[in-house]
C-alpha cells in the first residue's frame, strides 16, 4: 500500500513540474505573441494563474508526504526526542484539525462557485478550487498515517517514522535561502 501511495506522491511531484513547465511556456508565449502581434491570448493568464494554483497545492502535497514544510530549526533541533516526539504528535493532530477546516471551506466554495464559468476559459471554478480539495485529501490521509507512526514511536521510544523525515531535512538543507 505504501508503494501505491508513494507512486501517487511521485506522480504529483511530476505533475506539479508539469505545471511550472506550462507557466513558463504560457507565459512566454503571451510575451512573444503581445510583442511581436500585439495581441496575446486572452486566456493566457488565466490559465497561467490556473496552473499557479495547482501547482502550489500539488507541491505541497509532496511537501507534506516528506515532512519538508519549512521549520524552525533552532528550537526543535534541542528538544530530546522524547519531547520532540510529543510535538511531532501535537502538530500532527493541530494540522489534521486545520484540513478539516481547509476542507470545509473548500467544499462551500465548491459548492458555491464550482460550476461558475471562468471568465476566459469558460472552464467551471470546480476545476480551478478541486487543487485544494486534492491536497486536503493528501494531506489528510498523509498527517493521519503520520499521525499513526508517531503513536507507535511514543510507545516503542523510538523515531521509526523519521526515515521520510530525513529525506525532508535534505530537501530543506538543498534550498537553503
């Protein structure tokens, strides 16, 4: 199961790039076509603003899987891991409460605004806020597996489930402001 899931996150992670490569095509092309035609699509930015959204919330999903949200470092980086294990826990059950509410929300703007037309496009607003209904839904199913994992770390006294957190850190160290 955890393959699948892992081959979700991946497929993300090339969806989110997909993304960026589709801004930046979209985007240059308004460019081009307003310099050299003096005539851009009018649905360029719109849909470089689409991608923007999608973009951002897919790569977050991937984020979340990888623990590699920014943090603060210097403060956690001296608790024991006793402690630092309770917090991970805290956080983990504060964060799961604040998708519930991304949740709701997401669903009274989709509920509200989801088959509104674009204004270019025409595409229905569904599409445009499904970007942060599919990143609650990863972040959900993540922070409760996460979740999961620290309980059992609690009860062994142990960092188990700090294996994907690593790759996190080095993600973090690797852009590095």
């Amino acid at each position: 199961m955890l393959r699948i899931w892992g081959a979700v996150i991946r497929a993300f992670d090339v969806a989110s790039s997909a993304c960026v490569a589709g801004i930046v095509l979209v985007v240059g092309g308004q460019v081009i076509l307003r310099y050299l035609f003096a005539s851009p699509p009018v649905w360029g930015e719109e849909m470089a603003r689409w991608l923007f959204a999608w973009n951002i919330f897919l790569g977050a999903a991937v984020l979340v899987r990888y623990e590699a949200h920014l943090t603060v470092g210097i403060l956690t980086d001296r608790l024991s891991p006793y402690v630092n294990r309770w917090r991970k826990l805290f956080i983990n059950v504060l964060l799961l409460a604040v998708m519930a509410v991304l949740f709701w929300q997401t669903v009274q703007l989709m509920c509200t605004l989801g088959l509104t037309p674009s204004a270019a496009t025409q595409m229905p607003m569904g599409l445009y806020f499904g970007s942060g209904m599919v990143f609650v839904t990863v972040a959900v199913v993540e922070y409760v597996r996460q979740t999961i994992q620290s309980i059992r770390d609690l009860y062994r006294g142990t960092d188990e489930g700090s294996m994907l957190a690593a790759e996190g850190a080095q993600l973090r160290e690797t852009v590095k402001l």
